[in-house]
C-alpha cells in the first residue's frame, strides 16, 4: 500500500469538490427576460477556501471568487447564492456590469413610497419581502410569502391601478415638462433682460460712459 497522498491540483476548491456536477447545465435552464426582469440579482466577490493550497500550506487559503445572489421579490426564502457561472454574467448582462465596474446593484422601478395612501409601516413589511417598488407589488403571486402581509390583495390592486393610470398619463406628463422648462427657460430670459436693462439705465453706468479720459473727478 503506498503511503503517497494524492493532492488535488492547485485551481481545486473547496466549493468545486462538493458542486453538483450537473449545476452548469441546470444553471442555463433561464426563464425568459420578461420573467428575469421581476428578479432582484447582485454580483460579489465571496472567500472561497482553496483546498489544494490550504493542505500545502498547513492553514486556510481563501481566494475571492465571484458569486451571483438571485432574489424572488414576494418570497423570503427563494434565494440563491452560488458561484457564478459563465452564462449567469451573459444572462444578467447589466447586472454584472455594474458589478464589473464597483457600482452598486440598481433597483429599478418606482418605490412604494410614492404610494400616498400606503403607510411607512406597511412598506416596511413589503421590504422585508424584498419588494420595493410598486411594479414589484403589481406583479407579485398571490402564491407567494408576501401575500401574508395584511391588505396584500387591495394593495397589489391599487398599484396596478396606480401603473395604469401612470401609463396612461405619460403623454400628458412628458408635455407638461416640457412647458415646465419653457417656462424655465424663459423667466432665466426675462431676468438676463432684467439685469441688462438695470446695468445701461443705472447712473453710474451713464457718467462713466460719458466722462472721457483724464483726471478722475475731485472727492
């Protein structure tokens, strides 16, 4: 029997000794972009022990290795955290760009706190549920763990209804802003005119215009 102890090659992990070999293949079975939009993902970089090098060293060897957190608003517990695979940075392309450049990840959407009629302590209970904005409340399942949360049914109605009158007004919206910068851009107009005119009538202005050159007036 050979006393000589066989040691992984030096890119092996821990997390590579205990993945599912099948995992690569399981993580490309994606639902479709409509469906991802409503996920909530986050790219970072997690220790991961090297296990090859912490036996050769006789201590834990870490190395940063990026990671994916996917997140299902409405449910608490639908959370994944794995290392991120080739075609989770393909399929979160914008996500893990932002990753890639050290900004933080974005949550898109209008937050629930625009919501008049939702107290501060019922969006508090929404967050809890990772649903933050009111398209997440909109479209949350009647299945989910946020539906527990008291009122649910009338809330996700309303937000609906809040969207589709949003929607339905954005034409309207988008011409009263720009009459608001019209308006803008010419009351800035008006007081440009409004200085000028103070600087050519001021009297001070006019005896200097007229006063030539030579001494200057006796105190």
């Amino acid at each position: 029997m050979s006393d000589t102890t066989t040691i992984p090659s030096e890119g092996l992990t821990l997390d590579e000794l205990q993945r599912n070999p099948f995992a690569a293949e399981q993580s490309m079975q994606y639902g479709s972009p409509e469906e991802d939009k409503k996920l909530m993902v986050r790219f970072y970089l997690h220790p991961v022990e090297q296990a090859a090098q912490s036996i050769k060293a006789g201590r834990k060897i870490y190395k940063d290795t990026e990671y994916v957190e996917i997140l299902i608003p409405g449910d608490k517990h639908s959370i994944i955290k794995r290392p991120a695979f080739g075609m989770d940075k393909q399929r979160f392309a914008e996500a893990y760009k932002r990753f890639k450049s050290g900004q933080h990840q974005e949550v898109q959407g209008t937050p629930l706190s625009v919501l008049v009629w939702m107290s501060e302590s019922k969006i508090k209970e929404y967050e809890f549920f990772n649903v933050l904005t009111v398209e997440q409340l909109a479209q949350a399942s009647d299945g989910s763990q946020v539906a527990s949360v008291m009122g649910f049914v009338e809330d996700k109605r309303r937000a609906q209804a809040y969207l589709d009158t949003a929607t339905g007004n954005a034409p309207i919206t988008e011409l009263q802003e720009q009459l608001h910068r019209r308006d803008a851009e010419l009351e800035s107009l008006k007081q440009e005119m409004a200085e000028m005119n103070s600087r050519i009538s001021s009297p001070t202005s006019v005896q200097l215009e007229k006063r030539g050159p030579g001494r200057p007036p006796k105190e």
